[in-house]
C-alpha cells in the first residue's frame, strides 16, 4: 500500500519556508496599518448517518471541484496489536490491498487507477485508516474497490512473503535514523508497558507473523459496528448514501468481542535521560516528551496556543532562541500530539555534539519560562493567527478534511470538532496560557531522549544531575 506525507506536514514545511525567506527581507515600514480581524475558520458541515449493521457514515457534499475523497476508518491500530506482534497493524496495511476472493492486487491498483486515484493507508496507534482520492464521476467505482477489500482481503502467501521482507528492509532503514531511534526510545520511555509505546515492528514481530494471522486479525478489527466512511467532495448525499447500501449494507460484524483499545496511561511520565548510543554520530538528537492533554480536554485548544508560542511555529520562543540567536540547530520545533486515551508535547532538535549540554539546557529554559511567565499580546496574536490560518490552508483539500474527520472520530468526537476548535483558539486568553503552561510546560516534568554518540552525551549531560538510561535498539 501506498503511503503518503500527511497534508497538514507539506503545508506546514512550505509555511515554515516561506517564513525564512521573509526573515531575509527588509524590514516592513512601521507605519503599516494594523491587523484586519481574523476571518473564521468554517468546517464544512458533515451529515451523521448509520447503516442498520452499525456502519456510520460522515458525508461532506462539496460541490464544485470534481473530485472526491473517501476514508475508511477502523478502531484498532497500533496499540490494539497483539503484545507478541508489536506493529503488526503496519502489516495489516501493507498487505491488505494485495488481493479479495475476486479481484487480485494487481486488478485492484488498476480499477482505482481508472477512477483517477491510488490507496494509501495508515497504521494510527488508535485506528486503521484507508484512504483514496478519485474523480467525482468515478466515485462508485471507486467504493467497489473499497468495499470488495473491508470485506474480502484475502492477504495471499506470496504476497505477504513480499511485504514482510518489505517491511523488514524499511525496518533496517528506518533504524539507521537517529529521528525514527528517538521517537521509539521517546514513546516506550513515556509509555512504559502501555500499548501506546509501540510504534514500529520489530524484526521478530515481522518474521514471525503468518498469513493466517493476519486474516484472523482482519477478521477481528474489520467490522462496520467499529467503522468510519467519510466522503468528501462532489456527490449527492442521498444517491451516495443508497450506494453505500448496496456496497456496504451487507457487511455483518462477527459474533466474537470487538478489538481491544488501549487503556489510559500512567499519570506522570518519568523524568529522566535516555541515552541511544549511535557510535560516530556528529550531532546529537534531542527529544522531550511529557503526557499532556486529550483532543477533548478544555486544555487542549490552550495548549495548541501554548505550543506555538513556545515552539510550534517558526517565529516561536525556541526557534528564536536556539536556532536564531544560538545557532545551536537549524530545525527545532515542538508538536502537540493526540490519541484517544493520551496525549503529549513533545520537543525536537538535532544539535552539534559540542553544544549538546547548552541546547538542552536552552530548551530547559524556555520550557520553564511558559511555565512560570505569561506570554505578550504580540505572542498571542501571532499564535491564534497561525494556527487558524493553518486550518484554512489544511481544509481546501477534500482529502485533508476526510482525515482529519477520521482523526476526529478515532478520539471519540463528533465532527462539529473540526470547527469548534478554531472558534476555541480563537478564545483563548493569555491567562489560560499561563494556567496551562504551569501545568504542562515545566522542564522537570520532561523525558528526555538523547541519540549520538556515548561519550559525548554522557559528558554533556552529567551536569544535570538526571539519572542517564543505556536504552537499547
């Protein structure tokens, strides 16, 4: 299956790069008129239906550009996979188009080919998700393809065989990533024994699953009482909805209980350094991570304003601090990240080895100053502007509002969620940035993940007195 840059991550950079070349230029004339106000952000409104075998449908008629993008979603992604198959759901993904009892691999790339689009597909830590982007007049079409491979995979020996020696190849690549050795040491630091600590499989994992487990998998997680169909683009809702019937309508969820999602985590994360030694490497990966709010927490939009003021979008506090005033690094930045029973800040940065204990110690620095300072109204402004601006840009895409409605719905939300958190951003004061920084933000509530050379982080880093961790690949 093909995989694809999320769009949100595209457009994100291409801000991010036009924000450079703004830095170069001349500074803007000081008698420039203020702001206009900040036009809202409008979510397209998505018409809430279930299918009497518990499908739910959400479906956005967009009319206009011709095209229209379809999601299925289903509960159970990489933290509901078997404690022996860490990652397994990434090869549920890999090998779920690759054939039915009637259509093999083959006929199926190219009967979505012929409707104007391909599939891609994504192992979420709380879902599955398939996705395809096809020209509005081939929409039926399309969702046969769909519907034959919810129902039907048949995931063939030889095909698997494929994807496994695939997917152990990406494994070994990715491995030789210090991004991708930090995120894993990060989330299983963070997650301890909790599911949400998988990310990845494991070379065992992927030698060791079979065909047959795969199918029983499938046959467990692939169940309309646990789905999500969105639609969005140019169809009418009523002729689409009585195509899905026909597609869909016999789809029956199995006797068995439904996938088990993953629990809660602990409260706190532990405080500490986590030392990934990779031998000759010249820079040091700096990650940070602590448990923060849920989609659904009040927190959260005070926490999105909070996060692009300390470190999530180019103008912020640490991009100032380390990368334009320092020059400690050229990338910083910080995410705030969400599933359905967690969530987490986390800070990113890739420094020179000899700056390595002076960028750790700038970060620890501005985490504590949004957790012990209020930020200015010009902060405030910017923030609030960026991240609506950002759903604007995001939104124009059929196929970004079709994921985000699948992200929506993984956290348990209803769709309105798309447009209710502009308008809270948008609320939000500085006194909730403040509240929020003090609870979140703190440097002592940090996991700190260090990936470089041994030598060299160990030395840097024994002055903050943290217990250091030898974490293993």
């Amino acid at each position: 299956m093909k995989f694809r840059v999320p769009t949100i991550l595209c457009l994100t950079l291409t801000l991010a790069a036009f924000s450079l070349a703004a830095e170069k230029t001349a500074p803007l004339p000081k008698d420039l008129p203020p702001y206009g106000p900040l036009v809202p952000f409008h979510a397209p409104q998505a018409q809430v239906k279930k299918l009497a075998n518990g499908l739910t449908l959400w479906l956005v008629p967009r009319p206009g550009f011709p095209k229209v993008a379809l999601v299925i979603a289903v509960r159970g992604g990489l933290a509901s996979d078997p404690a022996a198959r860490p990652g397994l759901s990434t090869l549920i993904m890999d090998t779920i188009d690759q054939g039915t009892r009637t259509r093999t691999a083959k006929q199926i790339a190219e009967e979505l080919q012929a409707a104007g689009g391909d599939l891609s597909g994504t192992p979420a830590a709380d879902d599955l998700v398939m996705a395809t982007d096809v020209l509005a007049s081939k929409t039926d079409a399309a969702l046969t393809v769909l519907a034959d491979i919810v129902q039907n995979a048949s995931f063939p020996a030889s095909e698997v065989a494929l994807a496994k020696r695939n997917a152990a190849d990406t494994l070994r690549a990715n491995e030789s990533s210090p991004s991708f050795l930090a995120n894993r040491a990060l989330a299983k630091a963070i997650f301890g024994s909790n599911p949400y600590s998988v990310i990845s499989p494991t070379q065992a994992s992927i030698a060791a699953t079979t065909p047959e487990e795969l199918r029983r998998e499938f046959a467990r997680r692939f169940r309309p009482d646990h789905a999500l169909l969105v639609a969005v683009g140019d169809f009418d809702a009523d002729a689409f909805t009585a195509t899905i019937k026909k597609l869909l309508g016999n789809w029956k969820a199995p006797s068995f209980a439904a996938e088990t999602l993953a629990p809660k985590p602990a409260a706190e994360n532990p405080h500490g350094i986590y030392l990934v030694s990779r031998p000759g490497s010249v820079q040091t990966t700096l990650r940070l991570g602590a448990l923060g709010p849920l989609r659904s927490s009040p927190d959260y939009a005070p926490v999105e304003v909070a996060n692009a003021i300390y470190g999530g979008m180019f103008g912020s506090r640490l991009i100032l601090n380390i990368r334009e005033d320092k020059g400690y690094t050229y990338s910083p930045g910080s995410s705030v990240q969400t599933y359905r029973k967690a969530g987490t800040l986390v800070t990113r940065a890739d420094v020179r080895n000899p700056v390595t204990a002076a960028s750790l110690n700038e970060i620890d620095y501005e985490l504590n100053r949004m957790a012990t300072t209020s930020p200015s109204d010009d902060e405030m402004t910017h923030a609030g502007r960026y991240l609506v601006g950002i759903q604007g840009f995001v939104f124009q895409s059929q196929e970004s509002v079709a994921r985000q409605l699948a992200a929506v719905w993984a956290a348990g939300l209803p769709p309105e969620e798309l447009e209710l958190e502009g308008e809270r951003i948008q609320k939000v004061t500085a006194e909730d940035v403040a509240q929020v920084g003090r609870k979140y933000f703190s440097a002592s509530r940090q996991t700190i993940v260090a990936v470089g050379e041994e030598k060299v982080i160990r030395e840097e880093l024994a002055p903050f007195g943290l217990t250091i961790h030898a974490v293993s690949h």
